[in-house]
C-alpha cells in the first residue's frame, strides 16, 4: 500500500517526507486490488460468509461460497482472477463477442507467442510478472485485475501531484459532493443527473469567483460508487481541489452547499446542504488516498463483518455468484459505467504540478525494466484458466520453476526467453 503519511493543514513539505513520490516499482507493487478512488468504497464491507449462512447463497450454483474466496493469509490476486471471470460469465449476454472485457488476460492478440515478463526491481513481494500480447479491457470500472493497476498507477500520479504543490507552497483539500435517492432510483440515469448537476454548479459564476479568491490552480475528480440494500446505488464524487495553504474549510462548504443544493435542483434531484456538500483539509485528503490502493478495497469482499449494509460494485460482483438479483446489478453497473471517467484531473493541473501524462496501457504494463522469462504458445495460453493465471503471477515473483510447473500440468507449449537461461532464474 502506498504510505502518504499523516499531516495536519498547517504542515510543510518537510513535515512529510513519506508523500515523497516513489520509484517506478511502486506502481505494480504486489499489482494491487480495485481501487476506492476508482468506482470502489473501501469503507463498506459486505459479507460474502453471513450473507451464504443466512440462505442467499443456498440452493444456487453447484460451488459454495469458497469459489470466490481465498484464506485470510493469502494476497487477493487470486480472488481478483476468480472475479474476473464471475465478471465475463455475467456479461457475456450483454457484451458483443469479442469484446475486450471478456478476453481481458485470456485471449492472445493473434496466433504467435505470448510473453511472460518479470521485473527487474525487486518488491517486498517479490518482482512483479506480467504478461505482452494478450488482450487487456483496460476498464476500471468492471475489471478486478486490470483495475488493479491501474489504480495503483493513478494514485502514485496523485501522490507525486500532491508533493509538488506542496513544495509550491500550495496544499490540498477534498470537497465530497452527493445527494438524495432512494432503492428505486435507476443508475444510469442518477449519473446522468449528476454529471449535469456538477457542470451547473462549477458554471455558477459565484462559485467560480469563489474559486477563484481561494487561489485555487485545479481540482482531481473522483466518481465512487456504492450499493445498499434501503437506499439503492449511492453515487457521490471526491474533488481534490489545489490551492493557497491555510483556507477556511468551513467558509468554503458553507457558500458552495448552497450553490451545490440550487444545482441539484435544477438538475432534478435534491440534497440537505450540510450533507450533500462538505470541504475538508487535508489531514482528510490523505486519510482519503490511504484508502485508494491495493488490498483494503478487494479485502473486503471477504470479511464478515458488515459495515451499513453497503457493498463496493466488487463486492456485488462477488455476490453475484449467488443470486440473479446480483447479476441484475452488475449487469446495470456496467452499462451506467461504460464510456464514463472515473477519475479527471482539470486542464492544466497536471502540467502545473509536473505529472506527465499516461494512458491506461503504459500504466497496465510492467514498470522500469523486466526480463523475458517465457513464451508460451498463443493456440495453448487460452487453455490456462483464469486461477491458472494468477497462480503464474503470484509464484512467478519468486520462481521460474513454479510457472513451468503449472505450464506442464495443463499440457501448454513453451520455451524458454533468453534472459532466463542467462539469468539461471
């Protein structure tokens, strides 16, 4: 997990060396989970285990509820793996064949070699292993594995973002923004109603004055996503807004609440102005982006202890193995999502903060240099299941030997990558 360190609103760049951003190896490091800050709420946690005793799971699939969960000890890659699939078997009436987000790590490109890459730079969990030539869906929204990445590639953009304003004698604060609804509320159409509510309320030209007094240079968007089973699907969006140091937090959410409530208005929802709109300094900020990465998100889908009764899309993916109603959600969840950004950063904040710009696919890929440790044959990889795939990931960290073996178990055809002979790996 990325440790950003805990600061108060007073502090310097100096009191948090930690915010400092890391090498390139933090990116993939342990390739970690659905992240908060893309579409998942890290402080829900359903329960898969109660929700199975208790007969929602009971009399449904032939698997009980350990298919599509792993021990308390072991690292949430294969959950993520069992996920995807779960994902592609309930999306496959719904998405045309073909379609990336059902051949994501499953399906070559076309009929060559496909290649097994492992990182140079050494992790506490080992080097990370990735794979070239095969298909990625590259969504955020809807896949566990490629999410993944990506997550942990967005949130060490944000952190070396929050770093250099600091050292600009800038410093950061979020603003949470959300509304009214209710079960029967559809989920595409709230996003649909919210997106035109967020752009009547940054048109407004008193917030804009007001934006523009507080010495703010730009803001960081976040959609996330809950679900519950009183109040339906929760949208609500993070803004991570960059500005002067030492802004009244207070007089802020109490002159935008009130612009953020007349803009719901008008774009047909509602919301109580001390709730729908609140400003927070960046003690919070980063308490927030703790939360972002890794294991803490997925973790939750396989913790018994529930929290509100609200479920991460994840965790509905996951409960998805047990009952239509799930599959119905998750089915909903995808097509609101489609095409939708998750995360935004506004013009120029990027430039001005000296972040360089990344596609999804540079940030999928392996980080800093790797080596080639195997090819397998592109006809024979889509014999590999997708636990199979996990297992050649996470073993692969430490061991060359332990790949072969799972490669010879399935019959799949391979040879050897020159780095790996030289390297005796």
């Amino acid at each position: 997990m990325l440790n950003l360190g805990l600061y108060d609103d007073n502090s310097s760049v100096t009191d948090f060396p930690s915010l400092a951003p890391q090498g390139a190896g933090a990116i993939g490091a342990g390739a970690g989970a659905p992240s908060s800050f893309l579409g998942n709420n890290v402080k829900s946690q359903a329960t898969i285990e109660s929700e199975y005793e208790s007969g929602v799971g009971q009399g449904g699939g032939s698997a009980g509820p350990a298919s599509l969960m792993v021990g308390p000890n072991q690292d949430g890659l294969l959950l993520r793996y069992k996920l995807l699939a779960q994902s592609k078997r309930v999306l496959s009436g719904i998405v045309r064949e073909g379609h990336n987000i059902l051949g994501c790590q499953t399906v070559p490109f076309a009929t060559g070699w496909v290649e097994i890459m492992r990182a140079l730079e050494e992790t506490e969990r080992g080097r990370v292993v990735g794979f070239r030539n095969i298909k990625n869906c590259h969504s955020v929204w809807c896949c566990p594995v490629c999410s993944s990445r990506i997550a942990a590639g967005r949130t060490a953009e944000i952190r070396q973002g929050i770093y250099t304003a600091k050292q600009q004698g800038l410093d950061v604060y979020m603003m949470t923004l959300t509304f009214r609804h209710d079960a029967e509320d559809d989920l595409a159409a709230l996003l649909r109603k919210m997106s035109a509510a967020m752009a009547g309320f940054w048109g407004h030209r008193s917030v804009k004055s007001v934006w523009s007094a507080s010495g703010m240079v730009g803001h960081i968007r976040a959609t996330e996503l809950t679900w519950g089973r009183d109040a339906g699907w929760h949208p609500h969006m993070h803004i991570l807004m960059v500005g002067a140091k030492g802004l009244d937090t207070r007089g802020l959410q109490a002159v935008w609440a009130g612009y953020w409530v007349d803009a719901l208005k008008r774009a047909g929802l509602t919301g109580i102005a001390g709730v729908a709109c609140q400003v927070q300094g960046a003690a919070a900020v980063v308490g927030y982006l703790t939360k972002m990465p890794s294991e803490l998100a997925l973790g939750n889908v396989t913790k018994s202890a529930r929290s509100e009764g609200h479920y991460s899309p994840f965790q509905l993916l996951a409960m998805s193995h047990y009952g239509e109603d799930y599959e119905t959600l998750w089915r909903a969840y995808y097509e609101a999502t489609r095409g939708r950004r998750a995360l935004v950063w506004s013009r120029g904040l990027k430039a001005h903060l000296g972040v360089s710009e990344k596609s999804d696919d540079e940030i999928n890929d392996i980080a800093g240099a790797a080596e080639l440790l195997l090819l397998v044959h592109s006809d024979d990889w889509r014999k590999l299941a997708h636990e199979d795939i996990a297992w050649i990931r996470r073993a692969g960290a430490w061991s060359l030997a332990e790949i072969i073996d799972t490669l010879d178990a399935r019959a799949v055809r391979y040879r050897l990558g020159q780095s790996s002979i030289s390297r005796g790996a």
